[in-house]
C-alpha cells in the first residue's frame, strides 16, 4: 500500500445488534443467534427491536416503501457509521456491494409477473444492484462517486479495496464502504439447499463454522449490513489501521468450490502481509463458511502460509450465519473489535488459547469464483 488507511468508524445492523456495545456484548455470549425461520430452517435474523427499526425507516419516506431489506439495511448501517465518524459535509464516496441485491422484491415482483403477466413502475429500478449504493448517496446527501458492486461471498471486502485504492491514488480523501444483505427468502435458501450445503443440524449450534471434524455441510444464512468509513493516513481518532490488502483469483475446478488449498487465499494472504513475517500476525479471521470442503480448504490455505508459526484462529459465522456479500465487513468489524478490546473471541469447535497481545488481524473473505480478499488490519 501507498500509504496506510484509517478506519474512523463501523456501522452495521446484524443479529448481534445495532451499536459497538451491542455488538461486543454479544460476541461475549457463547450462543449463537440462530433461530428456526419461517420456512422451517435455520437462520440468523435482525431482532424484534431491529426490525422495528427497519419499519421506521420504510415508513419515514414514500420513496423507501419501494426498496428492498438490502437497501433500507445499508441505509441504517451507513448512518451509524457516518455518525460515529462526523462525517456531515457529505464529502466522501461510496462503494457499497451486495451479492444477491434485491433478492425479497425481485421473487415478489416476478411472482406478480408469473401471475398477472405485467410489472409495476418500480419493479426495475428497486431491482437494480446498483440502488443500494445509489439510495444511500441519496439518503446521505454525499458528493462523491457511488459505487455498487456483486463479487459474490468477498463482495464487502472487495468494496474495501475498492476504497483504499481511491484514497491512495489521491482521488478522495474519504470512502464509505461496505456491504448489504437481505437473503432470508425461500428461493434463495432453496438454492443453497440444492447445492446441498445447508444446515439441517439440530441442537444448540446449527452452523458448525471451524468445526474441522464435521461430517455434513453447516451452511445458515444470516441478515444485514455493515459499513467503514475510511480516511487517508493514521488518522488520531481511528479505530484501527489497514496495513496491507491481497486479492487473488484461482482457476476453477468447480463453480461452488475452492481447490483443496484454497489457492487464491494463500495469494491474498500473502500479499496483504507483504514484508511482514508471518509470525507477526496474531489472528485470522476466516471466512470459514460452514461447509465441510469451505472450511478445510482455508484451514489448508492457512497452514500453508503460516506453518509453524499458526496464530489464533476464529470465524463468526456460527454465531451470525453467512451473510453474503455483507460477510467480510461483518469480520472485519469482529478485527476491529478484538483489537481495540485486546480480547480473542474463539469459536465454540476450534478453541486456543491467547497468551499475546492482539495487535495485527488478518481477515479473509472468498466468493464464488474462487476469488479472494485479505485484509491487514493493526493498533
């Protein structure tokens, strides 16, 4: 990296809450926040409180009556963040990105279809992926560009890219980025469960994320969205320091799968920590999606890179579900938590012990494609 990048501030809306405080506390419960959902499988949702929030907002202007979850979730997340950060002159740019987009109002606006043989006049651009971006700059009042994007599962840190190239080229001095996701309806469960890779565990912990001696695939997906806003330099009052960032695209041996050393994050990886020994790299915050070859293959990657010098090891999914293109700020914002707190939060499968200060984080996020993020984040 041209020069470091400050992280001001996180904002997010997830099953673990809607404040830092909230959010912490809730990684300081050993239980996961998994329910049975209204198709009767499992699924990690906003809460009561939560949802109530979203209705608030829907109901706050005509033209939000019209929007997705996915956007009306970055809208609240980019908010907190933009609150926390002081950012009021609308100075700053946006990249925001979702997987799946507007998944509940595109099923609803095609059943119509199916049914009637017609659309209304907000079916298009309520559908469009690049409305949550775009709807945020709108509700923000921001000047600088917006930007949506899809790169599947690492859509969230590619939007982190994405930002600390604009910073570092000089073209802004400030970026809102992030991701949304809003992916509990029955059609997109459906295709998780043909691809064969949701959970249909029972019993205390639905998702099995890190759990490196599963024999079934532990997959749940989970609601929401979070945001960083990020400022050129070692800003004084950030929350923590990005250092470096990897990507990597690896060639395919099947659509849904990395290969069994997850070849394109140990590229990542490697090129986030650059000229810094591995040793040097107290956590890794993995993707770590649930699945039995996910998983393990990443754990391989990991090995590879680190050998003998393996740091701690941690995933969140079991607790908050997959969030898709939200994911990886949602474990970016886990990084940043553990830093400032100088606390390891383990998962309840594959559990270490910290006898060391938590001063570097690596947090890894990967997509369909094969396609890989590493992210560097200090004290």
């Amino acid at each position: 990296m041209a020069s470091p990048v400050s992280i001001v501030s996180i904002g997010s809306v997830s099953p673990l809450g809607s404040s830092p405080g909230e959010v912490w506390q809730s990684y300081l419960d050993e239980r996961p926040y998994i329910t049975m959902g209204a198709i009767n499988v499992a699924v990690a949702q906003l809460s009561p409180r939560q949802a109530d929030d979203v209705a608030t907002l829907r109901n706050s202007d005509p033209n939000y009556r019209h929007l997705d979850n996915s956007v009306l979730y970055a809208i609240l997340a980019s908010r907190r963040a933009l609150e926390s950060a002081g950012w009021s002159d609308g100075a700053f740019g946006i990249n925001i990105g979702s997987s799946r987009g507007a998944t509940g109002l595109f099923e609803k606006h095609y059943s119509e279809f199916i049914n009637t043989g017609t659309t209304g006049a907000h079916t298009s651009p309520a559908t469009t992926l690049g409305n949550i971006a775009s709807w945020v700059a709108q509700d923000v009042k921001s000047s600088g560009p917006d930007i949506s994007h899809s790169i599947t599962c690492s859509t969230a840190l590619h939007a982190v890219l994405n930002g600390v190239a604009w910073l570092n080229s000089g073209m802004a001095d400030k970026f809102l980025v992030g991701g949304s996701e809003a992916p509990l309806t029955p059609f997109t469960i459906a295709q998780m469960q043909g691809m064969k890779i949701y959970s249909n565990v029972n019993g205390e912990y639905p998702c099995r994320a890190l759990d490196l001696d599963k024999r079934t695939n532990t997959m749940v997906l989970g609601e929401g969205a979070a945001m960083a806003c990020l400022e050129t330099g070692k800003s004084p009052n950030a929350l923590a320091f990005i250092e470096g960032v990897g990507y990597a695209t690896e060639t395919l041996e099947h659509g849904a799968s990395l290969s069994a050393t997850a070849e394109c994050l140990q590229r990542s990886m490697r090129m986030a920590m650059k000229d810094i020994d591995v040793s040097e790299i107290d956590v890794v915050v993995m993707h770590a999606p649930g699945t039995i070859k996910g998983d393990l293959s990443e754990y391989r990657a990991v090995q590879e890179v680190f050998g003998e010098s393996l740091p701690l090891l941690t995933s969140n999914k079991w607790k908050l579900g997959h969030t898709f293109g939200a994911s990886g700020l949602m474990s970016l914002e886990l990084a940043v938590m553990m830093l400032r707190q100088n606390r390891f939060i383990c998962t309840p499968f594959y559990q270490q012990q910290s006898g060391r200060d938590i001063t570097k984080i690596l947090v890894n996020s990967v997509g369909f494609g094969g396609n890989a993020v590493s992210i560097l984040v200090s004290k």
